[in-house]
C-alpha cells in the first residue's frame, strides 16, 4: 500500500512514516501540502491513501482533501487531529478522521488501525 502522508508537525510526521513503514507500508512524508499536493497530482505512480493532519500552516487538511477530492476521488483521505470537527471533516469527504492530540504515539496507532480497517474493507471487496 502506498501512503502519502502530509503533516507540518516534523516529529508526528517521522513517527507515523517510521510506523507504516515497517508494517510494510510504502510512505512517503511531506511537511508542506503544496509540494504534497503536486506529488499527489503529478507523482509517477498512484497512492492508495492519504493521511494529512487537519491543521497545517499554508494549506490546511481541508483545503488539501478539497483538492484531492477533485483530482482522485477514489483515494481515500484520512485526516488526523481534526480536533472535535469530525462531522466537517466527513462532510467534506474523508475516509476518516483521527481525532486526537497531536502526540505521535496516538497518531501511529490511529493511522495503523485506519488502513488496516480500510485494507481489509478493500480485501473484502475484491473477493
């Protein structure tokens, strides 16, 4: 499964990629959305998921999943730390939402859960 993982806070965002990775996971970290978002866009090959922190300098998660939204539809967008906004961010579009401090532990055990729920639904859906 390959991630693109987006989240301005350096030491979530190592720990998350760190965790995905050795659970066998292709991840590849951007600290800031725009650059984040021309990989997504124009990058040589597909993601399967995005997880990008809810509140980002620059661009925040919301403005990133309306933009993913429109280019790849069918990938899912998991935002993290959306911070009690959960129904906005559903509305808007996500796969799921993190909701949480922006502590790394938490953010690698909610990320892990995620897509192993989601790659299991994509399990099932393919038998």
């Amino acid at each position: 499964m390959r991630i693109l993982l987006i989240d301005t806070n350096q030491e979530a965002r190592e720990a998350v990629a760190a965790r995905l990775k050795e659970n066998g996971m292709d991840c590849e970290s951007y600290s800031s959305p725009v650059s984040a978002t021309f990989a997504f866009a124009f990058g040589p090959a597909p993601y399967d998921a995005v997880i990008a922190a809810a509140r980002m300098s620059g661009m925040s998660g919301y403005d990133v999943l309306r933009v993913f939204r429109h280019i790849a539809p069918e990938v899912p967008v998991i935002l993290a730390r959306a911070n009690g906004d959960e129904q906005r961010a559903l509305s808007a579009g996500a796969f799921a939402v993190m909701d949480g401090d922006s502590t790394s532990e938490l953010m690698e055990t909610l990320a892990m859960t995620t897509l192993h729920e989601m790659e299991s639904g994509l399990d099932k859906a393919m038998a």
